[in-house]
C-alpha cells in the first residue's frame, strides 16, 4: 500500500516542496533528477620550462715544454722537458718536440754464444769468447756453458744429472727435474747455472723431459 511517508522521503531526498501526485497513485515514486555540477573549467596546465643549458667545460690544455727546455724543466713539476726525463720516463708530451731531444736506443742485448760455438777461441762480438779455453782465462760470455755445453766452474756435478750435489743420482733429482721443468721454487745448494748444465744430461741446451728420462733410466740401470 502506498505509504505518505515514502512520498515524504521521496520530496526531502529531490528538495522539491510539492510531490507528484503521480507518487502515491501507484505507490511508486520516479527516480530523482540528474544533478549537474556547474563547476568551473580546469585551470590551464602550464608547461614545464626547458632545462637549463649544460655547459661542457673543456678539458684544460695538456702541459707544454715550450720556453722549458732545459735542466728540470717542467710546466706543472709532473712532467719534465729535460734530456733525464727520457730516462726515468716522466717527459711531457711536446718534450721531444719542443726541446729536440733525441729517443734514446734500447740497450744492445748482451753478448750470445748462440750460433758462436767452435773449439777455438771465436769473439762474439763483445769480447767475449764461447770456446773451451774462455774457462781457463775466464772471459767466456754469459750463456756459453748453456749454448755451448762448455764447462761451468766450479761445477763438478756437470751433465750427471745431480741437481742437489748429494753425490748421488736419485728420485729427489727427479723430483727437482719436475720442479725446474714445471716452474716450481727449487731447493739446491748449486747456482742456477750449475743446477742447470747439472741437469742438462743431454747437453743439448735446454733442461726438459728429455733429460729427466736419461735421469730416470741412470737409477733404473739402463
């Protein structure tokens, strides 16, 4: 049954003081009216300004030697405009160019008996010999006992393969074999230059698994 009451709501919910006499006919009361919001137009947007220019800052210019040539010359005290600085490496970069220095040349490799081995007394070159009588008057160059086979002083365990000098040819000569071989720290009384023409069995300049092989079949007996 149609109520008053709803009727009532119905006129306090729309704030209208008169209620269709529709509402209470058939006990239905119409769906209340769109409300529009009159609101105002958004604000513009503005845009965002554009980033500030990034200035680049140029790379300060390299240290010259011009009007520094000289005995400690130098622009900042880190590189130097002097003949000294080609040796210890410290020259500014213009240094040759602003001041005609002159690059010096690598060091001569020393004296080599490789290619120099004969029975008799034969220079090298640099006043050195890579014979057998460079023992006797002691002017042999560095590497003739190596390239040459010749004697070294003071070496009597020459060629036998005895690494420690313990006058014996055993599995610890091996082992110190394996170790030169290998690169690994070596722990004999004998200089290097004796440890090696010690263990070069072969003679052939070079100590590797070939003469440990002669090593091994000394103490096998073959």
């Amino acid at each position: 049954m149609p109520s008053g009451f709803a009727c009532l709501l119905f006129a306090l919910a729309t704030l209208e003081r008169v209620v269709p006499s529709n509402c209470c006919e058939d006990g239905e009361c119409p769906p209340p009216p769109d409300i529009v919001l009159d609101l105002p137009p958004p604000p513009d947007v503005l845009p965002m300004p554009p980033p500030p220019d990034v200035l680049l800052l140029a790379p300060p210019p390299a240290a010259s030697c011009e009007g520094l040539c000289g005995p400690n010359g130098s622009p900042d005290g880190v590189c130097f405009c002097d003949a000294l600085c080609l040796v210890l490496s410290d020259c500014c970069e213009d240094a040759t160019a602003a001041c005609s220095l002159d690059t010096p040349s690598p060091p001569a490799p020393p004296p080599s008996c490789e290619g120099f081995c004969f029975p008799l007394g034969t220079p090298n070159n640099g006043g050195c010999f890579c014979d057998a009588l460079c023992t006797v008057f002691s002017d042999c160059c560095d590497d003739a006992s190596t390239a040459c086979g010749l004697p070294v002083p003071n070496c009597p365990t020459q060629g036998t393969g005895d690494g420690n000098a313990d006058d014996d040819i055993n599995v610890l000569d091996v082992v110190l074999g394996v170790n030169f071989v290998t690169g690994k720290e070596l722990n004999t009384p004998l200089t290097e230059e004796c440890f090696f023409v010690s263990m070069d069995v072969n003679t052939d300049g070079d100590v590797n698994v070939l003469d440990l092989v002669a090593i091994i079949n000394v103490i096998i007996g073959i």
